[in-house]
C-alpha cells in the first residue's frame, strides 16, 4: 500500500486539503484510494509513533492501525493528514529554525507505516505571512519573542527543512506546493496527493481559487470551463490565471502584518530569500515540486 501524508505546514490549507479530498471520497474509493476523516487516527497515530521510536513497528502493530483507520481490505492508497505531526505551532522554531524536531518525529512516523511506501506532502509559505499566522495560533500566553526562540529570520529556509527531511526518511518520497500558488495548483494537489490522473472527475478543483476571486468572475470561469473545456492542466492553469487576473478580489489577498520589529523592508526581504529558496527545492534532487 502506498501512504500519502501530509505533514504541513501550519497555514498552508491543510485543512482544506483535507476537506477536498472527504469531498470525493466516493469517487476516490472507485480507484483504490481511501481517505478517512482525521478523527479515526489524530489520537492513536501519536501514540503509536512514540512506541516506535527505536524500531519499525510489526506487522502487528500496522494491521490494528490500519483496521481503525479502514473501512475496506481493498485498497491501494492511504491518504492521512496530520500537519501537527512535526509538532505544535508553538514549537516551530524550538530549535532555531523551521520544524527541527522533523529529524526524528518523521522516523517515529516511518517506523509506523514499516511495511508500505510513504509520500510526505509538504505546503510551503513565504515567512512573511507564515509567521504572523503560526503565531496567531500559538495562543494568547505565548508572547512573539519567545515563539521566534532568537531565531535569525535571514537563515529561514524551507530547503533546509527539506534535505532534513531526506536525511532522516530517505525513502520517504517529498512532493512540495507553495501556498502561493494553491489557488492555480489546487486541483493537482488534490490529484497528487490521492494518486489519481487528470481523467478522474473530481470536485473542489477552484475552492482556494474562489477565495480571492470576485463572485462574477467564478461564475463567469465555469461557465466558459464547462464550454470549452481544457485538454489538459497546463491549458487549464493557463485559463485560472488569465481569470484571475482579470477578476482578482484584491481584499482578499491584501495582508495585513503588524508585529514587533517589523517593518515594510523586512517585509520584502523575506518574500525574496522565499522566491529564491523555491527555486532552488525546484531544483533538489528526490523532490517533487507542484509548480503553477
């Protein structure tokens, strides 16, 4: 069996990811793939990850989780989402930089799944806006100074955590998607993640796009996509772009960012050391990579 995870990160549309997917369970099922609801496995997939630290689970072990999580012996697919697997928003930069603890959470999770294929799933954001949403989620106890933990915001790279992640799950298969890009890339996300090819009906394809495009312009989309349909996702993307600029709700994709210290130069900075950085994980070897 292959299983799909998705690990993170925090405010990268985990959860919408998630919801899409429940979305077409049915259809999904038709093809081998299933996708419980995160319920059947938040609680016990942690506790069975600490049992396993030091050594792959038994045979055992994996067929009582996958009993709890099935509903079916027929299948080929896993599809899991868990993007506080690494750890808490809290804990993000316990140890200096983004998601340490993913060099031995993710072999604790390995250990689990010790007798099938496992694909890490892994949305990326520019820290500008990621920041200040981790934050966000931290609670009204923890103060911005010590969530940062005196990390030095220049070194922040998504690579970094990356070749980690290779390191410690070399056989683990890494495919990367920048939330920037979800509103163009959603449908393939979605595709990837359950294994499916551009054949396959499914719904939710424009869900991020129609949070930041104007009401009309959805409208107007599917209707020309149901009239003139794409042949395939390039031209399909191209279609979504060329709407989108013309029908963009630019209130939607304002962000408005006020914390300590920061400025509008700091600002910029960031978003380019990200530009940069996801060129070069489009570049890393063992990675996939959903570009728009």
């Amino acid at each position: 069996m292959i299983i799909s995870i998705h690990i993170g990160a925090h405010s990268t549309n985990g959860a919408q990811l998630m919801r899409g997917l429940l979305k077409n369970k049915a259809v999904l099922a038709e093809h081998g793939v299933a996708v419980p609801n995160p319920a059947r496995y938040r609680d016990v997939l942690p506790d069975v990850m600490r049992r396993v630290k030091s050594d792959r689970a038994t045979p055992e072990t994996q067929e009582m989780l996958l009993d709890q999580m099935l509903d079916t012996d027929e299948c080929a697919r896993l599809v899991l989402s868990y993007e506080d697997v690494i750890c808490l928003p809290v804990f993000i930069f316990e140890k200096g930089g983004l998601y340490q603890k993913a060099n031995f959470k993710l072999p604790w999770l390995r250990n689990v799944f010790a007798d099938h294929d496992v694909e890490f799933f892994l949305g990326l954001r520019n820290p500008a806006t990621f920041i200040p949403e981790a934050f966000a989620q931290c609670g009204p106890q923890v103060t911005f100074e010590s969530f940062l933990n005196d990390t030095d915001l220049e070194t922040l790279r998504w690579s970094d955590l990356i070749a980690l992640i290779r390191e410690s799950c070399p056989d683990a298969a890494i495919t990367c998607f920048a939330y920037e890009d979800t509103p163009l890339t959603w449908a393939q996300i979605m595709r990837d993640m359950a294994g499916i090819g551009p054949m396959v009906p499914i719904s939710g394809g424009l869900d991020i796009l129609a949070t930041i495009m104007k009401r009309e312009g959805m409208k107007r989309l599917r209707t020309y996509l149901n009239t003139h349909r794409p042949q395939n996702e390039v031209q399909r993307r191209r279609i979504l772009s060329a709407f989108l600029d013309k029908y963009v709700d630019e209130e939607a994709i304002e962000a408005e960012i006020d914390l300590p210290g920061w400025d509008e130069a700091l600002i910029e900075r960031l978003t380019e050391l990200y530009e940069d950085d996801l060129e070069r994980i489009e570049a890393m070897e063992g990675v996939h990579f959903i570009a728009p």
